[in-house]
C-alpha cells in the first residue's frame, strides 16, 4: 500500500503546483485525513484547479498507508483515446478494405461514440457512388457499420 508521501509525489509530478490545506484527525493521530489543492491544463489548455483528500492510517508497526478518499485526482486518471481520433486513424484501413475511393466526417458524438461518415465507391470510369455509413463502437470496443438509406 503506499504512503502519503508516494501518492503526493504522483499527483506533484501530473499537477503545476500543490497546495497543503488542512489536516483533520479521527480519533487518534493515527487516522487522519490532508486535504490539498492542485492547479492543472485540462486538454484544451485551460487551468483547472480542484482539491482532493489523502486517508492516512498508521499501523501498529508506524507503517503509513495511504489511498484518495472519495476519488483519484482528474489529473491522475487515465483518460482513453478519444472516439474521433481513433476513428479518423481507422479511416485508410476502412477505405483499404471496403475499397473505396474517399471518406469524409460528418459528424461526431464522442459521447455515444458514434460518427457519421460519408463515402465514394466508384462503380465504372465515368461515375462515382457516394452514400452515407453511420458508425460506432459498442462497450467492448468492437467497431460496427451500417449504410444509411
């Protein structure tokens, strides 16, 4: 389990800077909780600040261990690739292996993961056939696709 001063470390190392607020026992001074204030840019570039609180219980041994009460920092969360931006990398090996000529984005709802495409197939050497796919990943990560009439 690891110690207040590890968990400080990750979150100084992800955060611009970190702020000690206040300390609160419990019933001893071998339970007590830290509250901090930590300042960071979320993806668009804009300073966000929060707070969070670190548990630190002190065995009979005067080991500490230490978790994030109620919830780990934003800045420490893993955040996965974004629908859009793994869709937009997916879309020469779509294009490769439904031959088509071209595709374009229409729209994208990274919420519910799912985007609507329009492609070009060409049929012979005068003319091209153009329609639109709906695509989206359920929550297994499995890609799916339908043509839209």
């Amino acid at each position: 389990m690891p110690t207040k001063d590890d968990l400080l470390k990750q979150l100084k190392a992800k955060a611009l800077r970190v702020f000690f607020l206040e300390k609160h026992y419990e019933v001893n001074k071998r339970d007590y909780y830290e509250f901090y204030r930590y300042y960071y840019t979320d993806e668009n570039g804009v300073l966000r600040s929060e707070s969070v609180c670190i548990h630190v219980i002190v065995d009979e041994q005067g080991n500490e261990n230490a978790y994030w009460k109620d919830r780990i920092p934003t800045v420490l969360q893993t955040v996965g690739e974004k629908f859009g931006t793994e869709l937009r990398s997916k879309l020469s090996e779509i294009k490769q292996n439904k031959g088509l000529d071209a595709i374009t984005v229409e729209s994208i709802d990274e919420n519910n993961k799912v985007a609507t495409l329009r492609a070009y197939k060409s049929i012979d050497q005068d003319s091209i056939q153009e329609f639109r796919v709906v695509v989206w990943k359920d929550g297994k990560g499995n890609w799916h696709y339908k043509i839209i009439k």
